[in-house]
C-alpha cells in the first residue's frame, strides 16, 4: 500500500513536471527547495500509526492545496486543470486508506 503510494506521488510529480515544462516553464526538483517549499510539515514519527496520521495530515493539506490551484486556475487553462483534478482525485483516496488504516 505504502509502495503504492509512493509510485503514485512521484507519478504527480512528473506529471507536474511535464506540465510546467509544456508551458514553457522549468520545474524545481531540487529536494532541499522542495521541503521548504511543503505546504505539509516533515514528519519523523517512528511509531507506524504516528506515521500514518502524519501521512493522514499531509494528504488533506494535498488535497486543500489541489482544490486551491483548482480555484486560481479556474477556465484559464483546462488541461492543467483538468491534471490537478485527477490528481486530487488520487490523493482524496490516498487520504480515505489512511483513515481506514488508523479505524476513524
């Protein structure tokens, strides 16, 4: 599941990626820039089920974080938003399995 996951989220990546290369932008991939650039904090919990709340926590910021570029982008640009809509998609189930997981 986690693995799963994992794939999924640098698929949006690249996904997101390619995008802003299509338009004619360049994509910032460097790992130091990206985690000061989260909308979600670095979690370094051991305990498996303060990770999956922590993982819990991350998505729904994802997901509120989709649904605001969603806003911005409005008709401007359908095909990126048509991306950001699949992706929250993605993540609104990635954040329904982790409730599962922890029974809420």
């Amino acid at each position: 599941e986690f693995l799963e996951h994992a794939q999924q989220e640098q698929e949006h990546a690249s996904r997101i990626a390619e995008r802003i290369v299509q338009l004619n932008g360049e994509p910032d991939l460097d790992p130091a820039t990206l985690v000061t650039r989260s909308h979600a904090e670095y979690d370094t919990s051991a305990d498996i089920k303060d990770m999956i709340r922590a993982n819990l926590i991350a998505e729904r910021i994802a997901v509120e974080s989709y649904r605001q570029m969603i806003a911005i982008i409005g008709d401007t640009d359908p095909t990126t938003r048509q991306m950001l809509t699949e992706i929250m998609a993605v993540e609104e189930e990635h954040a329904d399995e982790m409730s599962d997981l922890l029974g809420l």
